[in-house]
C-alpha cells in the first residue's frame, strides 16, 4: 500500500517542476550594455536584528541598511572621502567647526524632502542616553550641533578632530517618522525608509530581506531592480546553493576558492575577485607577563615564526605578511618599517642576549625556569588554531614551550582578556581605512574591556597618536603615523602575523564590477545585467 | 480519574517553577551578555554605552530581582520583548517560526510511524530472515548516520548533480508567481529532502520498539491457543496479536508531543529552515534571555502534559493499570 502511494507522490512532484532557471544556455561573457533590470541573491549566515542602522552591530542589518541610507559623507573607490548627502563641506580655520553643504532635491523613500533637520535628529538621538546605541562615542565629542538653514549644517567640536569627518558617514534617519518618538519603538527597525539607492521592499522572518532599486535615487536609478538578501545559515549550504545558482555572490574560503571552485562548468558562470581586506590577524602579548616583558623576547619570537608559511599553509597563498597595525591599502600605511624575516638563528642570538640558555632536552631556560606559555584561541576559528599549531612548531624548534588553549569566545574575552589572565592570545582586528589607533595603542585605554588589552605604554607612541587625531592635514598625520608604525614595528606588542584577502565569487552576469582599494560593492548601483543575460522577471521575489 | 487528573495538574507548578528557576539561573550563569552588549571588542564601544544598555535591559539589577521581575510578567502570559536588537515581542518570534516546525515533525512522525511499524511487524513475523538483517543494518545506519552528513550528501546529489530538488528554504523565489496547485509541489518539493532525512534517523527506535513488543506478544500462550483453533495466521497476526502489541507504541506517541516544538539545529541551519531549533540556538548565542526562557517554558510544560498524556492513555488502553 505505502510503497504504492509514494510512488505515485514522487512521480507528481519529478513530472510537475514547479519552477525552473535559465541556466547555462547562454554565454556570459558578452560585456553587453547597461540595462535595467533583473535581481541579485545574496546570502546571510545570519538574520538581520535591525534596519535601524544605530541599534545593530551585525554585518547582515548593516549591508542591508547601508543600501537604504545614506551618511554626509563616504568613502570612494580609492579611500577618499567624498560626499554622500552632503554636496560639499568646510572646516573652519582653527579645525574646530565642520559646515556642511547638504544636496538639494534629496528625498526620502516616502516623498518628504530631506533637510538639515534629519541630520539633527540624528546627531540628537545618537547622543540621547535613552537610545541604546554603540555608536554614540564619536558624536559625544560634538560640542555644538546647529541648522544654519535647510541645507546647511555645522558641528563644532572642542578640539580639532581627524576622524570626526569620517563619523558623519554614518546613516542619515528621517526626522519626520522618528520625532518625538521612542526609536527602540519604531517601526523603522522592520520597515526602513531611507535617502540611500534601494527601497525596503519585504521582510519574510528567518527567510529573506528584499529590496528594489530606488528610481528617482540622486545620484541615478541602480541598473539591478532588486537585491535579495537570503538567511543561509550553514556555509556548507550556502556553498552548495552557490553551485546551484541559488544565489549570485558569495564569500569564499581559501579551500573553495582555489580547489573546489577550480572546474570549467564554475568558471564559466562565476568570476572570482581577490583583494585585501581591512583585516590583520596577529599574535599578542601580554606585555605585564614575566616572560614579555624584555623587547628582545618579543623580536626573537616575531624572528622564530615563519609568517610565509602561516600563509602558504593556512591561508593557501590568500594573505600578505604582516608588517604592522594597518593594511597596505590604506594611505597612511608605513611599509618601510623593520621586519622580521624567518630566521631561527637571529632568533637564538636574541634570546641568549636576553639571557636565556639552553637547558636539558633543548629547552630554553633564565634562573632554573624553563621558557614556558600558554596562547589562548576562540573555538571555532580554525584559521587562527592552525596559525597557533605552526607557530607551536617553529617555537619547539628554538626551544620554547608553547601549549595552545581554545576557549568559546564569551569566556576567551570575559575571563581571560578582560581580566587580562593570559600569556598570550592570536586574534583579529577589522579596521576602518580612515586610521584612528586610539583605542588600540593609547596607554589610557587598559581599563577594564578597554581594547589595549595588552598594556601597551609608549610615551612617544601617546603623543604621536594625540597629535594625529587633532589636525585636519593629511600629510601631518602620515608622518605621525608612520612614525607611530616605526616604534610598533621595533616594540614588537605583537607579531603581526597576516593581512588576509577578501576572495569573492560573482555571477558572470553581473558586469560593471571593478575591484579597487574599497572592495567591491562600493558602486552597486553601477552594476548591470546586459538584457539578454538576464535572469529573474521583475516580480519574480515577492511574495503574496 | 478526575481527582488524580487535578493532583498531576496541580503538581506541574511547582515543577514548573522549579524549571524555570532552574533555568534562569543557569542561562545567567553562562559568561557573555546579552547580543546587543555582545560587542566585544568594538572600538566604538565605551563605557558609558556599555553602563546604559545594560541598565537598559535591567541587567544592573541583581539576579533575584531580575527573576523576579520576569516571573511577574510570566504569569500573566507575557513572555516580554527579546534582548536582541530587534526587540519584538518572545511570543511573535515564537510564533512565526512555530507553524514550520510543527508541520516538519508532525510529516516527519507520520512518516517514521507508517514506515517503521510494517518493518517492526515484518522483523517479528521473519525474525532472523536476510531481509530482516537487511531491514535492521538498514534503520540503524540511519540512526548512526550523523544528519548532516547525510544531508549534504543527498543535498549534492539531487540538488547539484540531478538538479531535481532545491537545496534549502522552504519557498522557491517566484512562489507569489505560482499557481495554488504549483505551490504545493514547490513546498512539497522543498519539504521532501528534511522530512526523509529527519524520519531515518527515527526509524531504528519506532520498529525496534515494534518488534520487541510483538515477539512479547507472539510468545504468549493466548497466540498458541490461537493457532491451536486453527485461525490463518494474518488473523491471528491482526487480531490478536498486533493489538496488544500496539499498546506501548502508541504512548510513545504521547511522548513526543514535547519534541513537536523542538526543532534540530543542525539540521535546520543546513536546510535554511526558519524554525524553532534555530531560534533557540540564535537566542544562546545572543544571550537572549528572553527568548531563551520563552521557548524553556513552552518546552516544560509541553513535556508535562506529554508525560501526563502518555500515563493517562496508557491507563485508558490498559485496564491492568489503576490509578488514582
């Protein structure tokens, strides 16, 4: 009976497809010419929270958001800041006041123009203590906050303050949906409604997020009509939804980007990007331990690790070494600072200056005690756990001891970093490409979860980084920070260990896609699918 | 009955209470806090904030006040906002991905019930035949099997390499496009790969459960007396036999009533389906303690009134047992 019935059940579902692709008939690889239309499918390992960009700190509310609406200002392809919302802005000879000329003819999604009003109410509620943001620090140090006129806009601050140009980059909120309101509150957080290219269109929970193209948006209608965001929250899946052409663009491991995307059928539907993202992993002290204390300790274990290796065997190639706290496409990058090339015997030599000798079974001793520590991983990253087993090896070598310990992330930050009871640690930074060491390197900040956790203190290195922070001219601030990059390079808090690249797969469809210093999606709205390339109908992503 | 009845209902709130006292505790105790303080490590993030948001979801107040202040509201039904940035009431995200859930286990039950009794019975009747090796490897491989494996093989072959059935979610993206008849096989479609994967793992207990109960029964002296009438074996089987021997399987049923609303979390992240395994393990991520206690309590409570269900059936089918 059963085996009958299901028979038949099978048979309806393979004889009715109840929806089928183009796929693989054409060819992608006419340039073709920019026309309006089709969708892009992206994927999420995780929801987004919120659509309110002040109240979320994840990537997937903030991709979305950053379509939805814009900041005064942004980033260009090569890192320079240019205006977004704002047509154009002045600073104010002593650097303490920025009037910013806003773009005349900007509406909202709904229709209402945007003023200099909008603006207020952003930089209000940003500081309102009720609103529980974690964007509020870099507006707090906004002294005066004033509407010149609907299109004119001035902060002053106390102090003259490089990265406060960059903080204006933050999303713009309509002032005449939020005010007077409570935020936490808003209907805005499902149902956005922005300045920026797209327009929210739909929220299927757990499911999907779909946007379509704003066509009166200011600066041109985006050729793509819609961008879907789809929850994928397995990255096995979601690779295999790749393959599948279930969705358009994905982040690729250096093992799927090199080997398991390596095959004819692949390349001829995906191009493959690779640049460098604003990442570094690194190996930190903590200079308050015994052991670290002595520079000389700290340059021998840089000389003992062999940063080629890490890359080659770790990442397969997908990384530059290290040579300090920023990345090389950034413009304030120092490359001419002192490196640490491989080299056991320099390693060796620095160690017995320190005065550490080898003691019974090669073990490097000073006083009776063998040279001992403890490096601690978040669980889950096997990237940083395989750098730890190489370096492991290349200590053994010298005669260091080195255990690995992998914790949950919770407990690795709460008890063991915050509570600064550690050796040593292998984590990441992601950086912003307008430099602000502050938070990192500054002796202020070792307070409790404060981010110079590894007690850093460097007189010149204070200062250096004080001064950069207070003056408007670029070519000022290089000098300060490639100094600032000089002394961590000699100090050695860390060992800079990699600067990863971003390696990305896109549909063949999509044209107009230039890599550049800004990554990727820096113009989306210049993307395009040439007509006869086309996949998706117009409709084809909403639901009832 | 009815006395015995009101004395087990009763008993549920202090168990209850205990659980969730239980519970919240130990959630607190579980180093991290809450998603939207979760930004470890955030250059952004000062003091002050951190102080505010804090004190903005109550977390300054020591933890009897805490439990107390979320036992007030639980009483009156309200399960109160989550911790996570988007803040919407426990009980709608509950509910939205409760449906999805549901109706995977309960496909998924049918399917482990239909198909593991008859390999049970045919266990029992050929004990020791090829095919009940066979049958018996067969539900236990399925048992050992870790899921995901499995489904990403499966996932391969009929996604990838035949092309016949979509790889996750639940919908296909032209759904709102389709005909009502073409929307039931997309979902159908969709459905197929989780329910199957999710039903083999299930298989081993069910018709091992089967079998031993049968071979009980067939080994009594009423069967003997059966035959010795010179009853057809099928109607000794069906009549006789097989009913008996159905009793125990059917309060299992009882017992999964609770395992309705869990869904796996393995298995719905790698189908991409929005539903409540996924829920709960989003939610300890995030320490959302809401949520997390929201779902606990659903849970305790179903799993009492299964427990309760499963002895009051079993004391309905059997009338060996007494209680109350």
């Amino acid at each position: 009976m059963l085996s009958r019935y299901s028979l038949i059940f099978i048979l309806l579902v393979f004889l009715f497809p109840g929806c089928s692709q183009q796929k693989g008939t054409t060819s992608y690889d006419d340039p073709g010419r920019p026309a309006y239309g089709d969708m892009i499918v992206m994927a999420s390992i995780g929801e987004a929270s919120n659509l309110i960009p002040l109240l979320s700190t994840d990537s997937a509310s903030h991709d979305i958001t950053g379509l939805i609406y814009n900041g005064l200002v942004k980033y260009d392809k090569d890192l320079n800041i240019v205006g977004d919302l704002a047509e154009s802005w002045d600073i104010s000879k002593d650097g303490l006041a920025i009037t910013f000329h806003l773009k005349k003819g900007v509406k909202w999604h709904d229709g209402r123009p945007f003023t200099a009003r909008d603006v207020m109410y952003t930089y209000g509620v940003t500081v309102d203590p009720k609103t529980p943001t974690a964007y509020a620090g870099d507006f707090q140090l906004v002294k005066k906050a004033e509407v010149l006129d609907d299109h004119t806009f001035r902060a002053t601050y106390d102090k003259p303050f490089a990265p406060a140009l960059i903080s204006w980059a933050a999303a713009i909120m309509p002032a005449h949906l939020l005010e007077g309101k409570d935020i936490t509150e808003s209907p805005l957080a499902r149902k956005p409604v922005g300045t920026g290219p797209f327009v929210f269109r739909e929220w299927v929970p757990g499911d999907r997020i779909i946007l379509a193209a704003n066509r009166d948006y200011f600066e041109g209608r985006p050729y793509i009509d819609r961008y879907m965001m789809r929850v994928i929250p397995d990255s096995a899946t979601m690779f295999l939804e790749l393959k599948h052409y279930g969705i358009d663009m994905m982040d690729l491991a250096p093992l799927q980007f090199l080997k398991q995307t390596d095959y004819p059928r692949f390349k001829k539907e995906y191009n493959k990007f690779k640049y460098l993202a604003f990442l570094y992993t690194y190996l930190g002290f903590n200079l308050k331990h015994g052991l670290f204390k002595d520079k000389r300790v700290r340059q021998a274990i840089s000389c003992a690790i062999d940063k080629k290796e890490i890359i080659d065997g770790v990442l397969l190639g997908l990384g530059e070494e290290a040579t300090g706290p920023f990345t090389p496409n950034m413009w304030a990058y120092n490359g001419s600072v002192k490196r640490y090339p491989y080299s056991k015997e320099k390693a060796l030599a620095l160690l017995k200056e320190a005065g550490y000798e080898k003691g019974p079974g090669g073990i490097l001793q000073k006083n009776g005690s063998p040279f001992e520590f403890t490096v601690l991983v978040n669980q889950g990253n096997t990237v940083r756990i395989q750098c730890a087993e190489l370096i492991q090896r290349r200590l053994s070598e010298v005669g260091i001891t080195m255990k690995i310990r992998v914790l949950e992330w919770a407990s690795l930050i709460n008890e063991f970093i915050d509570k600064r009871n550690f050796d040593a640690v292998i984590l990441g930074w992601a950086i912003t490409p307008e430099p602000d060491p502050y938070d990192l390197w500054h002796s202020s900040k070792q307070g409790p979860k404060e981010l110079n956790f590894v007690s850093f203190e460097n007189k010149e290195v204070d200062e250096l980084i004080v001064k950069a922070r207070h003056t408007f001219d670029r070519e000022a601030r290089k000098r300060y920070y490639g100094r600032f990059q000089e002394i961590i390079a000699e100090e050695a808090p860390y060992v800079f260990l990699f600067y990863p690249y971003a390696t990305v797969a896109v549909h063949k469809r999509f044209k107009g896609i230039e890599p550049a210093a800004a990554g990727l999606m820096y113009d989306f709205i210049k993307w395009y699918v040439p007509e006869n390339q086309r996949r998706y109908t117009t409709n084809a992503a909403l639901s009832p | 009955m009815l006395r015995y009845l009101l004395k087990r209902l009763l008993f549920m709130v202090p168990m209850l209470f205990g659980i969730t006292l239980i519970s919240f505790v130990v959630i607190h105790l579980v180093p991290g806090e809450p998603g939207a303080l979760n930004a470890e490590m955030n250059p952004k993030m000062t003091k002050q904030v951190r102080e505010r948001m804090r004190a903005f979801y109550g977390l300054d107040q020591p933890l009897h006040v805490q439990y107390w202040m979320w036992l007030k509201r639980v009483v009156k039904l309200d399960f109160g906002a989550s911790f996570t940035p988007d803040k919407r009431p426990v009980i709608d995200k509950i509910k939205e991905r409760l449906p999805i859930t549901i109706l995977i286990n309960l496909l998924s039950m049918a399917l482990i019930f239909l198909v593991g009794i008859p390999i049970g019975i045919y266990c029992a009747r050929y004990k020791d035949s090829i095919l009940d090796k066979a049958l018996t490897s067969f539900v236990f491989a399925g048992y050992a099997a870790p899921t995901f494996w499995i489904a990403l093989l499966l996932m391969m072959f009929f996604g990838v390499y035949l092309e016949l059935l979509p790889i996750s979610g639940i919908k296909s993206f032209n759904f709102s496009d389709l005909s009502f008849f073409d929307k039931t096989i997309d979902v159908t479609k969709h459905l197929i790969l989780p329910v199957s994967i999710s039903a083999f793992g299930g298989l081993a207990g069910i018709s091992r459960y089967m079998k031993n109960s049968l071979l009980e029964v067939l080994r009594q002296e009423y069967i003997t007396t059966a035959y010795a009438k010179g009853l057809p074996e099928s109607m000794v089987l069906k009549k006789h036999a097989l009913r008996n021997a159905l009793l125990p399987v059917i309060t299992i049923l009882g017992l999964s009533v609770p395992g309705l609303i869990g869904g796996s979390v393995i298995f719905e992240s790698i189908f991409s389906i929005p539903g409540m395994g996924q829920l709960f393990y989003m939610s300890v991520m995030a320490r959302d303690y809401p949520t997390i206690m929201g779902i606990l309590v659903i849970g305790a409570f179903l799993t009492l009134l299964g427990n309760l269900i499963a002895d009051v059936s079993y004391a309905l089918a059997d009338p060996r047992i007494r209680i109350g």
